[in-house]
C-alpha cells in the first residue's frame, strides 16, 4: 500500500505532530510513504519528502480570479500527481490530505476535486472545520470535493458530517496517537501547569481567575505566548496580572523544557474552550499527573468511553449576572438604563453577543435571522448565571477584578462552583493517574492508531462512496448561539 500525506506546510504544530506520528505509524507497519507539504520542516525530514510549493498558505490573502483558480488549480493538482510518480512512478493507493476544507490555500480544494476526477482515491482528515465559528478560513464560493471519504477527530464532528450529507461507510472516526510524555523526577511541585500556547479560545482570563484559589506558595505557569494575532489580548492578560500581583507565570516554556515544567507541577491545567482532538485532556497522565479545569463535553465524552475518568473538570464555571459589569447598569431593572426604552446597555452581554453572532454570519456571507437574536436574548434572560468561558475578555477582567477585591465575591463564586475551593487540596490519586495511562495507551497508543488508518485505508480502497457535505446544513448545525463563546471565536 502506498501512502502520500498531504499538508500546507510542516512547521511545527498540532497538525504536523499528528502528520509525522501518522508518518512513523505508517513506516513501521511497512507502509510505502511519502510526504507532501508546500513548506518543509525546518529541522529535517526523516520521511521521503516532496516539497510542492503551491501546496503553502496563500500569501496575498485575497483568493485569485476565477480563471487564475482554474489554472492554479490544475497546476497544483499536476504537482502532486507529479511528486508521487517520481517517488513510486504512478499515483499513491490514497492521498491522505491533512486539515483541506479551512481555506488556508485557496487552490487546493478544486486541486483535490481534480485530482479525485482522474480516479485518484482521497481521504481528507479534518482537523478543524471553518463553520465551527471560523469564517476567516471559509470558502464560501466553493463546494467541498465530492464521491471522496472523509475522516474527523472527534464524534462531534462526525456527526454533524453526518447530518451534513455524509454517508457511514464513507466517513471515520480517527483519533490522534498520544505519544507519552516525561516528567523530570525529583523537583519541587508548586505549579498548576497550563501547557499551551496562549491563544484567544485557551480562555487565558479563566486560568488568571483560578490563581485566586489555589494556596500560597502556588503559580498558575503558562507555558508559550500566542502569535501576533492574539497578542493584543494575550498583553490584556499579562497586564492585568502584574497590576493585580496576581501568582501567574508566562512564557516558561521558552527557556524550560517540557519534562522539567512537568516535573514541577502539581497537576496540569486546562481552561480551553474549544478544542479539536484534546491532547491536554490526555497527556499530562502520561507523565504521572491529573489534570484540574474546564471539560470540553464533545471531546471528554469521546475519552470517557474509551474508559479515562476526569474527576477535576468542571462544565462550567459559572458567574452571577450582577458580577459582570456590563450587566449592572444603573437604572436597568426599571427600563431606563443608559435612556435605553428595553433597558439594554449598548456593552450589555446580550448586546455583545447579539453583535458578535450579526458579525460571524456577515463573514460567512449570511445575515442572521431575527430569530437568532431572539434565542439569545431569550437564553440570556433566563439565566441567573453565566458561564465565564462565554464572556469577552472585557467582561472576564472585570470579574477577576471583583473577585481580586472582595472575599465575599470569592466566597459567592465557590459555593457556586465547588471544585474552585478542591483546588487548594489537590493530592494525587495514584490508581486513577495509572488507569488512565493504560487506557490512553490502548486506545491511543501508535498501535492502536496504525491499525485504524490501515482499515480506513482499505475502506477507502475498496468502498467508493457517491456522497457530498451540505455546507448550508453544515453551517447551521454549527453556529448555534447556545455554543456561543465569546472568547472561542476567530477575529479574522
């Protein structure tokens, strides 16, 4: 069997770990193999590597003219096609193509489309969707390639392509191998390690307001800093903890390494509010330690039924309304805040939301109905609590503001949500940190994850599927504004 991985580029990442573990899968198991990605790695590549440079992100960061679409397209489908024949003489058995639907290069869905006309077998693995609140990475004018297997990392995901158009026999679950990692044995453990890069839908602000609740002596430790998109925020954050002499650490990961950070936490931290796989739901029990946080529904559920148990995780953190302080204008109960005749303050969190939900639908191209803001009027007004993973940044300051000044308000917030007050108390459960280190090894383990690609390769090869994505059913399935987090939408 031979296998061509397909991916923009293979800097280091999310996605270019999971290609070169599939990569090392697949060469162990005697797998003919070839790489094709549009920018190398920087330090080396220890698989045979076709660069094809058309394959990269789009630069302009316009897409081209129809007719300039059409031929760049052809091209780049003749680059790849060309790539496997001087490595094997003849197309690879499938063309495993890694994250194709977000439009980071606007030619290489037509490219697929082509290549799946000339009998070419594909297997387009999903990392992210752009629906899923992405509309900077949408491609609205293009449909989704055709007659061709599709493969997603969470059951979230496979569902809704299900419901999208998406036939079973054409469509897998493949989860990512968890590759174990190390902590340094011996060191002092004072941190609640959050090891991440700092991006908007890591939900900074949340672990800032955990620091308030863990014991003296005690740092949250935020491994990386974000990319320059995100930095105006991320500053937000770094800011804020000085100013308020918070116990928070960034930027350790720039001069620690991994299994040393490790080594030095108490447990590891999460407080993400959207994730695509979830490694740091199942990495830090590799290394010997639980993990205290945010849960993720679609993808613990996923972990759970594999058999791994989170006893520190919380749904949801929630807040009172009166805490948040767009929502406390003066005069609001009587219908006259800020000479509003509803009663809603311009920065109310309904106005927020509202506005944001106007913003994400203009960016796909769509106009949110009038029943869209209803809904969230409607859910916000029964609410006599709100989660604070839901909140903007703006709203989330004002919060851990409160919360810095008021032990009561600390008080109010822990009978609300009681794992805040077990963080203080956080002691290891030996049995439970092993079972869940076997049951990540069985289920995701390079074993395991070898033998489901082989079998979705054989799927691929000997079941042609006649099947299409509804990108309209896909959309409305995922812009649900009860699944609207404020901090875990793209800015474009």
């Amino acid at each position: 069997m031979r296998i061509a991985l397909v991916h923009y580029h293979l800097r280091r990442g999310g996605v270019t770990s999971v290609i070169l573990n599939q990569a090392r899968a697949l060469a162990e198991a005697g797998t003919g193999l070839l790489i094709i990605a549009g920018e190398a790695a920087p330090d080396g590549m220890a698989f045979p590597f076709a660069l094809v440079e058309a394959l990269a992100y789009d630069r302009s960061g316009t897409e081209p003219a129809p007719g300039d679409t059409a031929e760049g397209a052809q091209r780049l489908a003749d680059d790849i096609l060309h790539a496997m024949e001087r490595r094997w003489g003849g197309a690879a058995d499938i063309v495993h193509v890694h994250n194709p639907l977000i439009q980071k290069n606007s030619l290489l869905i037509p490219a697929l489309s082509i290549l799946g006309g000339r009998g070419i077998k594909l297997f387009l693995q999903n990392h992210d969707l752009a629906e899923d609140f992405r509309p900077d990475v949408y491609t609205g004018n293009v449909e989704y390639p055709v007659d061709c297997h599709y493969g997603v990392i969470n059951s979230r995901d496979y569902h809704f392509l299900g419901r999208a158009g998406l036939r079973s026999e054409g469509l897998h679950l493949i989860p990512n191998e968890v590759a174990p990692l190390r902590a340094s044995p011996g060191l002092e453990r004072t941190r609640y390690l959050y090891p991440v890069r700092a991006i908007r839908r890591k939900n900074i602000g949340e672990a800032l307001l955990l620091s308030l609740f863990i014991p003296k002596g005690r740092t949250v430790a935020i491994t990386l800093p974000p990319s320059e998109k995100d930095s105006v925020q991320y500053r937000r954050w770094t800011a804020l903890a000085a100013s308020l002499n918070l116990p928070v650490e960034f930027e350790l990961g720039l001069n620690h390494n991994l299994a040393d950070l490790l080594g030095t936490s108490v447990c590891a931290l999460s407080t993400s509010v959207k994730e695509g796989f979830g490694f740091s739901f199942l990495e830090p029990w590799t290394a010997g330690r639980s993990l205290v946080g945010r849960r993720i529904d679609y993808v613990c559920g996923d972990f759970e039924q594999a058999g791994i148990s989170f006893d520190g995780l919380y749904s949801s953190l929630e807040i009172k309304r009166n805490q948040i302080a767009a929502d406390r204008a003066d005069g609001k109960a009587d219908g006259k805040a800020d000479g509003k005749a509803d009663g809603k303050a311009d920065g109310s969190l309904e106005q927020k939301m509202q506005n944001a939900m106007r913003r994400i639908y203009a960016s796909f191209g769509l106009e949110a109905s009038d029943r869209i803001m209803q809904d969230i009027a409607d859910e916000l007004a029964a609410l006599e609590t709100i989660d604070f993973g839901r909140l903007d940044e703006e709203s989330q300051e004002a919060v851990i503001r409160n919360l810095n000044e008021s032990d009561q308000a600390r008080r109010n917030i822990a009978e609300l949500n009681p794992l805040l007050e077990r963080l203080a108390i956080r002691e290891d459960d030996a049995g439970l940190i092993e079972a869940n280190r076997l049951a990540i090894e069985k289920h995701y383990g390079r074993e395991r994850i070898v033998e489901l690609l082989l079998k979705i390769y054989q799927s691929v090869m000997d079941h042609p599927v006649s099947q299409k994505i509804s990108k309209p059913a896909l959309l409305e399935l995922y812009l649900d504004p009860r699944r609207l987090s404020l901090v875990g939408i793209s800015d474009g």
